[in-house]
C-alpha cells in the first residue's frame, strides 16, 4: 500500500527490459521473416488513452510496429486497456477476449496482454485465470511503468503471468517514453488516482490514492511540448482542482496559469472538476486567456440534494447553479458539459425531476448520460434494497436524453452566424473535402474552405493543428456546419 515514487532505477530497469525485448523481437522476426507487430484496444476516458501512448511509446522502443489490418496478417501481441467504470465496458472485454482466442489459433506467437482499471477488480482477474488461460499477461494501471519487465517475464515462462499489486506508483512522465496519437494535441496528465470514493463510482478503487505530480516536472513537459510544436494541451486528472503538487505547495490555479501564459499553445484544456473544488479563479482565468477553452465540464451527477448526499458528492445544487451562473456570466460564449447518473439507488420520480430541473436551469450545452451500474465493492453497490427496476431507469433515461438533446440542438443553433476560431482537427469523416475541428467552446464543427482560400498543394492534414475563423451558417443536433473565412 501507499504511494511510490517511481525511480531513476526502476526507469533503468525499465530500459533494460525494453533492450532485451528489442534483441529478442529483432531475432525471432528474421528468423520468420516477417517484423513482429502490435495491436492496442484502449477504453474508457482520456487517462487510458493517455496511458495507452506510453505503452505505445515502450512498444515503439522494442521495435515494434502497429499492426496494419490491410496487410492480412495478424499482430503478435495484442494489448486490451480496460475500463471498469461501467459493467457494458466489461462485457465489450470479454466479448472481445474469446474474439482473440480465433487470433491465437492463426498466429501461435501471438501474446495477449490485458491491463487498465478492470484489472483491480478481483472477480475480473479470477474470471481471466478461469475462462480465459490462453491470456499471457495481465497487470493493473498503477504498474504501466513495469509493462516491459512483465511483457518479458511471460514471454520467458510461457505461462500466465499475473501482476496485480496494491501499490500506487507515481513516476515522472518525462522519463517514460510517450508516442502521442495526435499531431496537435498532448495529454499531459497532472494527478493520478481518486480520493473522493463517490458512492457509485470504482476509480479510487482501480487507479488508487490520489496523487499530484511535480510541478516543476509538467512545466518542463509543456515546454517541451510548446518546443515540439503542439498546439493544444488537455490537462487531465479525476478531479483536477484538487491538484497540489508532490509537496502540497502548489494549487490548479497556479498551473492552469503557468499554462495558459506559454502563447505556443492556442489551446488549453482540463478535465474533470469536481464542484465541490472548482474555483472561482478558474472561472476568472478561463475569462482572461485566449488560449483557454472557454468551455467547462462540470459533472452534476443528479439534480437532488438528497441523492447528491448518499453519492458522498459534497455540494448541493444551489451551489452548483451558484457556479453555472458565474460561469455565464463571466463567458457568455462559453459552454458547459455534464455528467449525469439515472436510476442510483433510490431514486424517486421527485429526485429524477430534480435533475430534468437542473438541466433545465443549466442548460447543459452537451451531457453525457449514464445509467447506474453497480460496481463490485463500492458503497452504493450494497443498497440493494433500493435498485430501481430497469424498465423505470430506461423510461426516465428516455426522457433526460429527449431533453438534453433539445438542448444540445439549441446551443449548436446558437451558434449560427457567429465567426468562431476553430482548432483544425483534420479532414471530416462526413465528406471529402471537409474539415473538422473545434470552437474555443468545445463545438464539434465541419466547414468547408472557399477556393479563394485553398492553398495549392496542401492537404487536409496539413491543416491539422493549424487556427482558423469559421463563419457558421447551418446547425446539426451534434455539431455544427460552416465556412472557412480565414486561416490564422
Ligand atoms: N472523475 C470524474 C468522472 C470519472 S467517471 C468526475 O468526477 O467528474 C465518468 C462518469 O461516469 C462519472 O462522472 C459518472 O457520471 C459516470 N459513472 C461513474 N460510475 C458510474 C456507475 N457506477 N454507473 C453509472 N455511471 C457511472
Ligand atoms: Fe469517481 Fe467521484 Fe472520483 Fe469522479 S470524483 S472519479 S466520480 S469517485
Ligand atoms: Fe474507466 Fe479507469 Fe477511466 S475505470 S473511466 S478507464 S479511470
């Protein structure tokens, strides 16, 4: 138990695994003939994926290649990175797992890896041992750093190899080694773990204690990434406002503005905020940089005081309205996202009009709306007594999804004849010729570019990353449409 640093040795230790891994995989693929390749399934929220570019990143230094599935061929290790906040997250693991067990038929090196937050579920873990022996290698998220050693260690037992500790590590993200997906855009998580233990939720359990990193160590990350050319930057954690630093000497404020003066970046993202800790001199540096988003997700969980109670979410919804209004009073143009739970425990029709309430009153530019799932070994997972009855939470599902979708439709109209900036993102997978990106406001927009202002020669990716202004002319229930006015 407790919280460990990683250190300069344990990196040594790391390199090394890697090395080997890398002589290894060098001399089995000239003596087939073919290069050994990988593939990765990542789930869940930003901080797998950020997880999943550092285990990309140790693949890249054995050597490895993406799979590419046009050539026909089948990886040789095949890495699932798992999410365990909901049960339809699992069930999508262990659907996919027996897809695998057809894989290993056709590839016999293949190794099959499975890490993320199911794997600090114990009922998980034991079902892989029981249903699924042909799983070379399963370890938790709190150990990424160990992945080469343990990869390692399965490749030399042939057996499975099972490494799910108690321990949660912190290492310095600086010295592992990161492939990032997007050209433009860096996930630099500032705090790992969860300290809050709301009722429903399984995080605390599976990423561990809270923990912030060095302040002086992300600062010299979003140098580096300023250097390299990145343009926007998602600043990620469970509850970022509660960030500290490793010596309990610093605030998010103080980052969020350390970030926001580096004029590289044209983009500035966080997330989560938790209510209860978000401050209102965010709120003020949100309004005073123009490379903050201006847009805020704020989840509510529910729209009753007395649920918001037994969640163990320690605001109630005046305060959290307190905040909206500040919120759109200080950035009219901003927009603010939920998080929204039906059917928890004892919900009544009252406590669910509570949250069509706040909906109401917020006017959620866009939510994500979940039905409750149990979750073993969380609190609200023994008020058994109180579930409400599937056929009761998907009718009341209904009704909060038709309500937040009008709204959603509306701030996307709202948008209409405004001149927005826009981060390029890339080409739209809507239709050729169309690019997509995102307004400082977080709206999904898809524009297209006068021919006065195509540029010979270039194409859509090389705009990725680049700013633009948008006039927008037409809105969709989940994005909006326009046309490029100029490139910044
Ligand atoms: N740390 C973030 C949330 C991480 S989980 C925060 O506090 O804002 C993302 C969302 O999943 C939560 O906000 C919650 O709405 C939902 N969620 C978590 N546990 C759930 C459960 N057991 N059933 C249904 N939804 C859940
Ligand atoms: Fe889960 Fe609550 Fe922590 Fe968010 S703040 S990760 S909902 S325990
Ligand atoms: Fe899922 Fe783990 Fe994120 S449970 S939501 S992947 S922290």
């Amino acid at each position: 138990m407790g919280i460990i640093k990683v250190t300069s040795d344990d990196i040594k230790v790391q390199s090394e695994a890697i090395a080997s891994l890398r002589d290894y995989f060098t001399m089995r693929a000239s003596e087939r003939g073919t290069a050994f390749t990988y593939d990765i399934h990542t789930y869940g929220c930003q901080l797998n994926e950020s997880d999943s570019e550092k285990l990309i990143g140790m693949f890249q230094q054995m050597g490895l290649t993406e799979n590419d599935p046009a050539s026909g061929k089948e990886p040789d290790i095949v890495l699932l990175n798992t999410c365990a906040v909901r049960e339809n997250a699992e069930d999508r693991l262990f659907g996919n797992l027996g897809e695998f067990k057809k894989v290993k038929k056709v590839n016999k090196d293949l190794t099959i890896v499975v890490c993320g937050c199911m794997m600090k579920v114990e009922e998980n873990v034991a079902r892989i041992k029981k249903s699924f022996p042909y799983v070379d290698l399963v370890f938790d998220p709190q150990q990424l750093h160990r992945f080469p050693e343990l990869l390692k260690d399965s490749l030399n037992i042939k057996k499975q190899v099972i490494n799910v500790g108690t321990e949660d590590y912190i290492a310095d993200d600086s010295l592992v080694p990161i492939a990032r997906q997007r050209k433009f855009r860096a996930l630099v998580p500032i705090m790992y773990g969860c300290n809050n233990f709301c009722t429903y939720c399984i995080v605390p359990y599976a990423r561990g204690r809270e923990r912030s990193r060095d302040f002086d160590s992300i600062i010299e990350e979003l140098k580096t990434l300023a250097d390299q050319g990145y343009k926007e930057i998602m600043l990620l954690g469970q509850n970022v406002n509660s960030y500290a630093g490793d010596d309990g000497k610093h605030t998010f404020p103080e980052l969020l503005r350390a970030a926001a003066e580096m004029k590289e970046f044209s983009r500035i993202r966080f997330m989560s905020s938790h209510p209860k800790d978000l401050s209102d001199e965010v709120i003020d540096i949100m309004a005073s940089y123009k490379n903050m988003e201006t847009h805020l997700h704020l989840p509510v969980q529910s729209g009753s005081d007395r649920l918001l109670k037994i969640m163990n979410r320690p605001y109630n919804i005046e305060q959290y309205m307190r905040t909206v209004d500040l919120f759109r009073s200080r950035i009219p143009d901003g927009a603010i996202s939920t998080d929204i739970i039906v059917g928890f425990p004892g919900e009544t029709e009252e406590d669910f009009q509570g949250t069509l309430d706040v909906v109401k009153a917020a006017r959620f530019d866009s939510a994500f709306t979940f039905q409750y799932s149990p979750r073993p070994g969380t609190k609200a997972a023994a008020m058994t007594d109180d579930f409400i009855p599937h056929d009761v939470v998907t009718e009341r599902f209904g009704r909060l999804l038709e309500l937040q979708n009008n709204l959603t439709f509306e701030s996307n109209k709202a948008r209409i004849g405004k001149v927005e900036e826009i981060l390029i993102e890339g080409e739209s997978s809507t239709a050729p010729d169309i690019l997509t990106g995102r307004t400082r406001s977080n709206h999904l927009v898809n524009f297209t570019i006068p021919e006065s202002l195509k540029i010979p020669g270039m194409t859509a990716n090389d705009y990725e990353g680049r700013l633009c202004t948008v006039k927008i002319d037409n809105a969709r229930p989940y994005s909006i449409d326009g046309v490029m006015e100029s490139l910044l």
